[in-house]
C-alpha cells in the first residue's frame, strides 16, 4: 500500500520519489524494520517532548486539531504529525507550530532512506522515522502524533512512554489489514478493530477513549489492563453532555466549554475527548481557559469544509460547495446527520475571498445549515464500500455525481446506482449541475486533497 505525493520542490520531489518506490512487503507486519530503522538513527522516538498519541477509526485527525490548538493557546509551541497529507507532504509534519519547509524535508527524507537501504522498510516506516528525527531535534513544549492504519502494528506504535494516549470513535474501516486472519485476537470485526486501536496503550499510560458498545468496550479494557496503562473510558472515567455546550466533568472537578466551530455535532465529541486526553495527563499544563479557546480556534480541512471563494466554487455562484474527506460508514453517517439537521449551525464562517484571512474564531458568525436536498460529488477508491456516504445521504440528494479520483483505482458511475452520472472531474460534475441546490464533495481524503488545491486552499 502507498500514499503517493507531489512536491513543486525538486530536493523534495526526488526523495518522494524514492518513497514512492517502497511499498510494504507481502506478509510482513511488525514493528522489528521500524524499531531497527530508529535504532540506526539514534532512536528519535525517545527523545521527544511530552507525547499525545491517538488513534481511532474517525476522528483521530479532528482529536489532534483541538490538542495543537488547546496547547497553542495555553502558549506552548507545538509538534504535529498527522496523516495523510491533503495538497503537500509537507502537512504531515509540523514543527512547532509550522509546516516542514522544503529543503529541511529533503534532507530528512533522504537520511532516513540512506540508512535504512538495506532493510526494505515500508513508507510508513520511513516517514515515521523521518517524522521522529524532525520532532526530536527541534524544540517544543509537547508533540501530537497520530496513528496510521491501526495502532498495534502502526510504525508510530515504537513510542514507549506517551504523555496518555487516546482512542476516538472505532468503525470499520481498512479492513484487508485490520481483519487479517491471525490467531489470539478476536473475531467479531469491531472488537477486532478495538484490540488494535488499544495496542497503543503503554504501562504506567493514561488510555482515554470515547464510549463503546459494551462488547467493544470489554475487548478494549481487557486489552489496556493487559498492557497495563490506566483506562479512563468516557461515560465510566470521564463525562461530556453535548447540549448548547459540552458539559465535562471528571473526579477532579466540572467544565462548562463551547461547541466548536468545525461543523458537524461529532466534532463536540472530538473536542470532548482532547479535553479529557489533557485532563489525565500530568506532563503539560492546559488552563480551561486555554481550552475554551482552543475548541474555537481549531480548524481541520477537508472535514465538513465550507469552501472558500475559488476557481471551482465560482463554477456554482451563490451556493455552499462542501467538501468531507469521510469514506466509511461512520463517516456517512455523521455527513447524514449534519445535512439532516435544522436550524442554524455553528459551523465555519461563510465564504470568504480565498486571499482572506480566516476570521478571530470568537468572533465567527455561525452560518445556515444546507439545504435538506443537495448535489453530491462523490469520488471512492475502489477499496471502499460505495455505499457508505451515499446511502445515509439518499433523502438528501438532488444529484449524484461520480468522478474519478486522479492516481488511484476508483469506482465507476455504475457501482453507484442507476441514478449516477459520471463526469470526467470535480470542475466537469460543478458545471452540469441545475442551477439551484448546494454542493457537497466527498468520498475520498485524496479527492479532497485535489479539490482544495484547485480551489487555491492548501492548507498551511
């Protein structure tokens, strides 16, 4: 399996291309190339500021925005890593606050791939490393590190003494990896995927999760007592009712804290469990101030993203064009409830010039929510279930649309059902569409990545 990437740099580009060669080799999962890769590097992993690592099916991506932004408002400088990029490779990593710029990435890239040569490493395992080697040589109050696939077996995984690790909301997904035959785990499929999200869980580590049927739940205790880290599960450990506000209280005491900006009621969960992740740790100090604020001024793209005026969003004028990066059918359901909903919506600003700044958080003004019936762009690799953001949509839609997801195998218009039409990309689909109805894009990260580049929004 490989994320493929592009850079305008050429030092950046050469050393892409390297890595675009590596896949994971037939059969072989583990953390020995990993541990080995590190070990030749001076084991970076070991040297890091204060660790938040989190895993989880959704969310795990929302969960790390509102940590960075919760700790950048306490004033503390920040490293991030996340996956996978959008537009550039260079948003994986984050150093201090900002993007790895070009040329120290090339440098990283190419050490990393020099002395690991001779072992066959994987992708993930390089940029793993490379990720390491970046945070452990640059100063920083705290790291945020999220998993990849999984979180047992996920290269991240060689990390020995987080600050707490956290688990978002668990779903089916990336099953030819998470639901490979192996003996001692279990069999039904969302405790399976339960037992390797907790993998990351450390002795002596506080392991905050969300809420869970109770089979999973069971899987995902048994698992951290196991490890021996510190279970603090939600609606056992820790609290949040999510009404005009979420109201969170633990043993230590009560927080009254705002909704988040970011659209989508499962964002308030997200936030929620950054709050209790910070909470149950003792290695950085977060005031609830800090994190009031932080939940304002977290923003995550290609999640429940209003886009901005752009080349594509002017192909549709006066219309919301939205653009989610959801694939599974957890994603779909949570798009569902957001397009379903009435009422006004704190979501994000309304659309603004592109060569806009985004507007003080405080002071956003919340917007409409869509229409009940809107046009759906949707583009799914062919690994994943074409039913999963289109079916909890059906009452919704006006329009299906199915493109193509440039550099991968995607389905056709067909697997889609007989009311879908395809069109040859997203710009295509925008101009045949009838002249009323709002937009939204979805079905593919890498889909989304394309989208916002072609609408002048990379993120920075």
């Amino acid at each position: 399996m490989r994320d493929l990437a592009v850079s305008d740099d050429p030092a950046v580009q050469a050393q892409l291309d390297r890595l675009g060669a590596l896949s994971l080799p037939q059969g072989r999962f583990g953390l020995e190339t990993i541990r080995e890769l590190c070990a030749r590097l001076g084991d970076p992993q070991d040297r890091l500021p204060p660790v938040l690592h989190v895993a989880g099916t959704n969310g795990k991506g929302s969960t790390c925005a509102y940590l960075r932004a919760m700790l950048e408002a306490q004033g503390h400088t920040v490293h991030v890593a996340t996956k996978p990029h959008l537009v550039r490779y260079n948003e994986r990593i984050r150093i201090a606050g900002r993007l790895i710029e070009d040329t120290l990435l090339a440098e990283l890239l190419c050490e990393v791939l020099d002395t690991g040569a001779d072992l066959a490493a994987s992708f993930f395992e390089v940029t793993t490393a490379a990720t390491f080697l970046a945070f452990a040589r640059h100063p920083a109050d705290a790291c945020v590190i999220e998993t990849g696939l999984g979180g047992r077996l996920d290269a991240t995984n060689v990390l020995k003494a987080p600050a707490a690790c956290g688990i978002a909301s668990l779903g089916i997904d990336h099953e030819a990896f998470l639901l490979a035959p192996e003996e001692g785990v279990p069999l039904e499929p969302l405790s399976r995927i339960a037992f390797e999200k907790a993998g990351i869980a450390k002795a002596g580590v506080p392991l905050v999760t969300q809420a869970y049927p109770a089979h999973v739940a069971r899987t995902l205790l048994e698992t951290a007592a196991r490890l021996g880290a510190v279970s603090k599960m939600r609606g056992r450990d820790w609290f949040a009712e999510i009404g005009e506000t979420i109201a969170y209280r633990d043993v230590t005491g009560s927080l009254d804290l705002p909704l988040p900006e970011l659209a989508g009621a499962h964002q308030a969960d997200n936030a929620a469990l950054a709050v209790a992740m910070l909470r149950h740790q003792g290695a950085v100090s977060v005031s609830p101030a800090a994190m009031a604020q932080g939940i304002r001024a977290a923003r995550w793209p290609a999640r429940l993203q209003l886009l901005r005026d752009g080349p594509l969003t002017a192909l549709v004028p006066g219309r919301q064009v939205w653009l989610d990066g959801g694939h599974n059918a957890d994603a779909g359901a949570a798009i569902a409830r957001f397009f379903g909903s009435q009422g006004l919506r704190q979501a994000q600003p309304e659309r603004k010039s592109k060569k806009d700044s985004l507007p003080n958080s405080a002071q956003a003004e919340p917007v409409e929510a869509p229409a009940a019936t809107l046009h759906l762009i949707i583009g799914m690799l062919a690994a994943k279930n074409p039913t999963a953001i289109v079916d909890p949509l059906r009452d919704h839609l006006a329009s299906l649309t199915v493109v193509p997801v440039a550099g991968h195998d995607s389905h056709a218009a067909a697997a889609f059902g007989s009311n879908a039409r395809a069109a040859e990309d997203v710009a295509a689909a925008l101009r045949s569409l009838e002249r009323s109805g709002d937009v939204l894009i979805a079905g593919s990260l890498y889909l989304a990545g394309s989208v916002l580049a072609a609408n002048g929004e990379a993120p920075d």
